[in-house]
C-alpha cells in the first residue's frame, strides 16, 4: 500500500484527485465512486476541473434502504448535489433504496450484476471509524458481493450527523460486498482527522481480519491511502 500524508483535507484531496485525473488519462473508463464527507473536496476539485465524464460510467458504493434521489440524505441526492449534476457521467449507477424496501435480494443481485458487467477501474473509498468500508461493517465475510446491511449503531450514530434526528437515519443499506471492492484495479481511500486514526493505524499495521473489513485492502496490489497528519497520529 503507498502512503500519502498531507497537511490537510485540502491538500489531500488535490492529491487524489490527481491520481484519478491521471488514471483516467490512461484508460480508466469505469469510476467507483464514495460519499461521506471525507470525498467532497476531492468533487469539488473534479467539478473546477476541466475533466469531462461524458465517456465515463460511474459506480457508487451504497445506498441506504427507503431513501432516494428526492430525500436529501440520500447517497442520490448526494452524489448529484456533488458530482454529478455540474459534471454528468454517461451513466451513474447507485443501488435502489427503493427497490430495497420490499426486496433487498432482488435490489442486490441487480446491482451485483452491473459491477461483474463493468469491472471498476479505479475505486474511491472512506473509511468508517470502525474501519468499515463502504457499510461493511466490522465481521463482513472478505468474499461478500452485494448485499444489505444493517448498520451498526457506531455507524448510525456517527451518520446522525447529517439527519435532522437520529430516529430518521435508515438502519439499513445496499452495499457492495468486500469481493467487489477488492475487483478494482486500482483502489483509492482517503481518511481525515482525529476520529479516524485509531481506524488508519488498525487498516496499515494490524493484523487482516474481518474485525477490520478496511485491513484486507493490504493484500490488494493497488491501493493509495491519502490521510492527513490528524489521520496519521497513531502511525
Ligand atoms: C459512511 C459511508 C462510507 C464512508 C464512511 C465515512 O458509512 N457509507 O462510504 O466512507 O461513512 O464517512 P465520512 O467520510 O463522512 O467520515
């Protein structure tokens, strides 16, 4: 794994956003894309970018159940509040939330198909607290492929954030499994700040296991983690 270390979020993300720029320059043509807020610098250098995506394909990571484009918590409304209405891709794939309230396996499998019928690329990813990556939360099996979760009460705490009150936030998603993520050719993740320290040092220097689904991206060829000095204080 390279490790990058900046000075702050802002540098960071300019870092990142280079190496997509110059992935994409040689070929990368299918794009795994993250929400959270530790990507929205590196969109918004995309977005003052002249890059243009109308030949690429976008895959995001999750969705939550229940939630969709019209409710602005969802990873939908995020993505196009962020990404893609400035900068539309050719097409934008995100699992159905919808779909996922009366048949999650059905929501899952669709989507499972669409990233074997379009390997990724280059995929971004955060880091949970926990060391989850996408909603994979601590305990998901290494060869999970799509599939619904159900969201530990770290996470749906750490995510009451950005909902108006904790009760609102889904208690469950549609995620790709840990197998889809480790199908990248290249991986990106980025981790900022303090909270997600004892999660970095876990990721590089501990042991791989699925107490720490972000651990297994040390046996992946092709990672870049970009943190800050906050994310790097327990290395
Ligand atoms: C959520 C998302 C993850 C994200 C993580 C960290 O659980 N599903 O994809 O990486 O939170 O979020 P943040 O970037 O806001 O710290």
């Amino acid at each position: 794994m390279k490790i990058i270390i900046k000075d702050n979020k802002a540098s960071a993300s300019k870092q990142a956003f280079a190496i997509f720029k110059n992935s994409i320059s040689n070929g990368a043509k299918v794009i795994g894309l993250a929400t959270g807020s530790t990507p929205e610098n590196l969109y918004q250098e995309w977005v003052d970018s002249q890059l243009d995506n109308s030949n690429l394909i976008s895959i995001n990571l999750d969705e939550y159940v229940g939630l969709d484009e019209k409710s602005d918590q969802s990873y939908h409304y995020f993505m196009q509040k962020h990404l893609f209405k400035q900068k539309p891709f050719k097409k934008s794939y995100i699992p159905d939330g919808i779909l996922a309230i009366s048949n999650p396996q059905k929501a899952s499998a669709d989507y499972n198909k669409i990233i074997e019928d379009n390997p990724i690329d280059i995929q971004l990813l955060g880091l949970g607290q926990n060391g989850h990556i996408a909603f994979n939360e601590p305990g998901t099996a290494f060869d999970s492929i799509t599939h619904e979760v159900q969201l530990t009460e770290n996470t749906i705490q750490a995510n009451s954030r950005f909902f108006s009150n904790i009760d609102d936030v889904p208690k469950s998603a549609i995620c790709m499994g840990i197998a889809n993520i480790m199908s990248a050719k290249e991986i990106v993740i980025m981790a900022f700040g303090e909270n997600k320290a004892d999660a970095v040092q876990k990721m590089i220097e501990g042991p791989v296991t699925e107490k720490v689904p972000a651990s297994i991206l040390q046996n992946h060829p092709n990672v870049t983690l970009i943190i800050d000095q906050s994310a790097a204080s327990k290395l």
